[in-house]
C-alpha cells in the first residue's frame, strides 16, 4: 500500500508556510536523499505536537523530475501556457514546492528550519509565503472558498493517483493570485455576486439561469463528456500583507487535465470565449505545474 503523504488531503486549518526551491547544479543526489527523509520530518511534528493538526508535502517541479529520478509520472507536463488572447497568465517553474500547514504558527516555523537544516547549501530558496484561515474560510474577496470541495473520503478519490507506481501521488497546480483590492472593493455587492456565482455573506449558489457565463463558478464547473464532474481538491489559502494579497491558490488532483481544462475556461480559450471575471480583479503572479508522490515512492529514492 502506497501512503500518500499527509498535506495532499489535509482538512482545512489555521496556517500555512508556503516554499519554492530550486535545486542548485550537482545536488541532485543529496536533494534525493533528504527528501527520502521528508515523510519522517512531517510523522515526527505530527506525533510531537498533537494539537497542532501539523501535515506536510513536497512536490517536485515538471521540470526538475528526470534529474532526481528514473521514472516519470505518466502525466507530469509544464504548467499550461495561456492560450488566450483575452488573458496572459505568469509560468514560473520551481524545483520543489512545500506546503507545511498547522493550527500553530511555530510548529510551521519549526519545520521550515527543520527542512532547511536537511537542504542548506543544496537548493535556492526562490519563494516563501505564509497562509492563514480568513474569517469562516474566506477569500480575501469575501467570499466562502472551498465549499464545493470533495469531502471525506472522496477527497482522496479525486486528489490521488489510484493504481499503478504512481499511487498515492497527486499532480498539483500552484498559483500565487495578488487581489485588486481598491477595484474589487468598488464594485456594489451584486456585482461581486455575479463575478462569483454565489451570494456573498450566506455562500448561496446561483440558479444555473441566473449564472452568467462570465461568473467564477460557471467558469469551472465542468463535466466531461460522459456527464462526470471534473473534480480538484483545492488546497488554497488566502496570504499577503496590506500592501500585496490574494490567494495561494492549490490544485491537487489524480489527473492534471482537469485543472488545465478550468484554466483554459477561466481564459476563455476552451473555444467559448468568456473570460472568467474574476480576473478583473486578480492576477497569477506565478503558475507552476508539480507532482508529489506517495511518501514510499520518495522513502524508495524513486525505485519502482
Ligand atoms: C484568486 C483566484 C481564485 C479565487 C478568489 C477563487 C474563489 C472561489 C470561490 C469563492 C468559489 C466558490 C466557493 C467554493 O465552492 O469554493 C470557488 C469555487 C471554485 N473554484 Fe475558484 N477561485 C480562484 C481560482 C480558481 C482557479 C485558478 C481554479 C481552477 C483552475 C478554481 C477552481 C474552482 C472550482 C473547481 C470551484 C468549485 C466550483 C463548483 O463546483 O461550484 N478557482 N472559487
């Protein structure tokens, strides 16, 4: 049996420490190695501070995997190019992205010099950013996010690679968004709810008639040709300071196709032309495309 590793499926906390390496010229072996010890850093938190709810991932970059290991996830692409005249969207690949998430704020601080310790002098930390609860699980835009997240056990079906070498594993998607707060808090209320899909202070969903096509929700909400649901399992969190804010956006799923898919609609280059509104308002200031495999995969150094 394959463990997945704990901050693919986490439920929902209080805080979050967000890391983008890159790997410096000839370390790949070391990096190998400390990452084959990641998942004994995350049981040890888990197990010493209990009340803290600590999970912890990395995932290694699209771009970086044939470097540290032999075999590739069948599905692993770059992060997707917009293709849209309508909207440029940043692609800004890192190595390896960690999420480490918690209800304290120290525990996280512990880990990152725990982590830090294993990789000194073998990677470039390029980005670090912290991520915490927002009111009742808020967008910085006021709005509920994650509502219609996959829930229990579901939660695993659609984040997880099922079978095969890879199971356990998760393609991930990261995006740091950076808000227009001053635009976004000019616009009148129904405004806002119609660039979601949903009312704001209650979370209540739009009949499908009063959705406009423009609107977050209708963006994507997607099925596939056979009437399922294209499902993702978000695991993002709001960040900032006054001056810079938005959302760390986290996309975990079995598949990268359906993340790329919501994209292209957000875009509107999937063929139907509309913008996603919401990016009126807010901007990808990074996108990059990742896997973390199961916490055995990285114990084996990537034997299969
Ligand atoms: C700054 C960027 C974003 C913000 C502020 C945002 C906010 C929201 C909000 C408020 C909801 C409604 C509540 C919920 O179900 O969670 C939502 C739903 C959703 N968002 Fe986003 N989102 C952002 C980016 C994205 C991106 C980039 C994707 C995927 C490419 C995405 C995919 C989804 C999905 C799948 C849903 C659920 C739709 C449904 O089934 O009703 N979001 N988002």
């Amino acid at each position: 049996m394959m463990q997945a590793q704990s901050g693919i499926c986490a439920e929902p906390n209080l805080h979050a420490s967000y890391l983008m390496f890159d790997i410096a010229a000839g370390q790949e072996a070391d990096v190998r190695q400390a990452l084959a010890h990641f998942p004994e850093l995350c049981r040890d938190l888990e197990t010493s501070f209990p009340d803290a709810a600590f999970s912890g991932l990395v995932a290694i970059g699209a771009a970086v995997w044939d470097r540290l290991y032999t075999h590739r996830p069948p599905e692993l692409q770059p992060f997707p190019p917009s293709a849209s005249p309508q909207f440029q969207a940043a692609v800004t690949p890192f190595d390896l992205f960690v999420q480490f998430r918690a209800d304290r704020f120290d525990v996280l601080h512990l880990a990152g010099q725990r982590l830090m310790a294993r990789l000194a002098g073998r990677v470039r930390l390029r980005e670090e950013y912290r991520g915490f609860r927002f009111l009742d699980f808020r967008d910085l835009t006021g709005f509920v996010d994650g509502t219609e997240n996959p829930q229990g056990a579901h939660r695993a079906e659609v984040a997880l690679v099922a079978e095969g070498p890879y199971a356990g594993g998760s393609y991930l998607h990261v995006q740091r968004y950076v808000h227009n707060m001053t635009h976004w808090q000019r616009l009148a209320l129904k405004e806002q709810e119609d660039t979601i899909g949903r009312t704001k202070q209650e979370n209540i969903e739009y009949a499908s008639a009063d959705k406009p096509q423009t609107s977050h929700i209708k963006r994507v909400n997607l099925k596939s040709a056979d009437g399922q649901s294209k499902e993702i399992l978000r695991q993002s969190m709001p960040w900032g300071t006054l001056e810079e804010q938005g959302l760390y956006f986290i996309s975990c799923c079995r598949t990268p196709t359906h993340f790329n898919d919501m994209l292209d609609s957000m875009y509107g280059s999937n063929g139907q032309g509309h913008l996603d509104h919401l990016l009126r308002y807010t901007r990808p200031v990074t996108g990059a495309a990742f896997f973390a495999p199961s916490e055995t995969f990285l114990q084996q150094g990537g034997v299969i």
